[in-house]
C-alpha cells in the first residue's frame, strides 16, 4: 500500500487544479497548458541547437540530452493524462509527475548555465550563435515551466499526498541531483586516489546517494513496505546518516584540497594546469573548489530534509 504523508498543525486541505482524466480537456487546464509550454520550449530548445549543430564535448551533449530527455518524458505524461492510464502506469502517479518535474528543473537550470557559459560565449558572430542564444532563452523558459509545476503540485499544510510532493521529498531529488554533478567534477581518480581522507568523501557521496536514490525509487514503485523497518524510521535515519556523514566531508575535502599542511594548494595562480583555459576544459583547481561548494550545499539540503522530516506524519492508503 502506498505511503503518504501530511502535516499536523493545519487540518484544512487544498489541491491544484483538477486535471480531467483521460479526455482532451485535460490539456485546457492550467497544468495541462503548463506541460504544453514544457513540451514546446524544449522541443525549441534542441531543435535550435541541432539545426545548426551548435554542441559539441560534454556540456553540449549533457545540454542536448537534458532538452531531449525532459522533452520526451513531459510527451509521456501528457500522452498518459489524455488516455486516462494513470492507474496502468507501472509507476505511483501520486509521485512521478512531481519527481519528474523537479528533475526536469534542475536540468534545464543547469543546461541555461552551462551551455553559454562553456559554449556560447566561445562562440562568433553569426547565425549559429543567434540559434544558440534563443536555445539558451527557450532552456530558461522550460526551467521556469517546470519550477512552476513543482510549485503548483507540491503537498501543502494538511494535505494528504505522496512522499515525493513533501519538502523532503523534493530535498532528495535535489540531493541526488548535486551528487550526480560531484561525480563528474571527481571524475578522474587523481583527484583523491590514495589519500585517505578524500576517499572517505567520495565514499560519503556515493553512499549518501544511494540511500537517497533507494528512497525515491521505494516511492516510485510503491514498495515502502519491502523495507525491513518502518519507512519513516528509515527516512530519519537516513537523513541524520547522511547529515553526519556530510560535515565531514565539508570538513575533510577543503582541509585536504586547499591546505598546504595537508598537501592541498591554496591559490588557483600556483596550479600550473589552471593558466589556460578552454571551452571544454575545467582546470583542476576549479573541480575542487566546485566540489566543496556542492558539498555544502548537499549539507544544507540534508540538514532542512531532517527538520522538515520531523513534521510529517505517515499514513497508509
């Protein structure tokens, strides 16, 4: 049986507007025009981009995958809502929409940040550009749409809903989120390979992101119960875990990357690898310097999921 939450100090209940299942009215409703201009602005998106083959290296192809991937999955649910298979669905749509959504937000932050910053701006004069450019703006357009989505659809004070619609919930699609982009700035092993203290952080990153992936996808596919203790009693521990875990990391990763003591290097003048710079490369001065600013922001984010965890009662359905 599913498991869904709700608040304790507000009884009154309130909910988005109502979607008509299964018929083309759906569409007409202010959800239903949101996720077509979702639908729409990342369609523009790549379509802009691949018109002029204006992406290549790694931030065109995360850019073009991330336009490509929100595009297809908001096809999916727009295609799933007008024939009304929400209960054939093999995931709770009680969940997927929203966890959907603020992934697809994230992506297309990301995307309007990275791509004319490591790509536009390297760019000429000329008609590629101008398509890269009203790409970057469409990108804007479908992160609004989506952060709007979330905004709409997320549980409010006394309402019962799905785990993933909670302030917690939307804390773990943001946890993971950030972890994914600490694994690709640690990508190269010399980063950390046989220094005790950095392998313990990069330890801390994958273990906190599997529990917190564990979590969503336990939603996802309704199974709260495959667990062998109590969901929420799992959810606190993971969250005081994992809080725990990241101090130290955010302790251990700049004390051991920027203090000469610890054989770190303070100053991005003294890195030798950092005093060209190139479309498609990151110095390593600038990884390190990102990771720790990603691990303090995880940290945060791990401390607001255990606080808010705290005011969420469990019921089953």
């Amino acid at each position: 049986m599913p498991v869904t939450v709700t608040r304790t100090t507000i009884t009154t209940t309130s909910s988005a507007s109502p979607t008509v299942l299964g018929s083309p009215r759906a569409l007409t409703q202010p959800l239903g025009l949101l996720r077509l201009l979702q639908l729409l602005s990342t369609c523009v998106a790549f379509s802009l981009v691949a018109s002029v083959n204006a992406w290549v290296g790694f931030s065109g192809n995360f850019c073009m995958f991330a336009w490509c991937f929100c595009f297809a999955v908001t096809l999916v649910i727009i295609a799933v809502e007008l024939a009304g298979l929400q209960a054939r669905f093999p995931l709770s749509w009680r969940n997927f929409p929203i966890t959907f959504a603020c992934y697809a937000a994230l992506f297309c932050l990301t995307a309007s940040v990275l791509y004319p910053a490591t790509y536009v701006q390297f760019m000429g004069q000329g008609r590629s550009r101008d398509h890269a450019i009203a790409a970057t703006a469409f990108s804007c357009l479908a992160c609004l749409a989506y952060a709007t989505e979330v905004a709409w659809t997320r549980a409010r004070p006394g309402e019962v809903t799905g785990y993933m619609a909670t302030v917690p919930g939307l804390l773990k699609v943001v946890e993971t989120f950030v972890a994914c982009i600490i694994f690709a700035f640690i990508s190269d092993p010399y980063m950390y390979k046989d220094r005790p203290a950095l392998e313990w952080c990069v330890a801390v990153y994958a273990i906190c992101f599997i529990l917190a992936a564990v979590a969503i996808l336990l939603n996802l596919f309704d199974c709260t119960n495959a667990l062998p203790v109590p969901f929420p009693t799992f959810l606190s521990g993971l969250a005081l875990l994992s809080v725990l875990c990241y101090a130290s990391a955010m302790v251990l990763w700049p004390l051991y990357q920027f203090d000469e003591k610890h054989g770190g290097q303070p100053r991005r003048a003294r890195d030798p690898s950092c005093r060209g710079s190139h479309v498609q490369y990151v110095c390593p001065w600038d990884r390190r310097l990102a990771v720790a600013i990603l691990t303090a922001i995880n940290l945060l984010a791990y401390v607001a999921d255990l606080v808010h965890s705290a005011h969420l009662v469990f019921v089953r359905v």
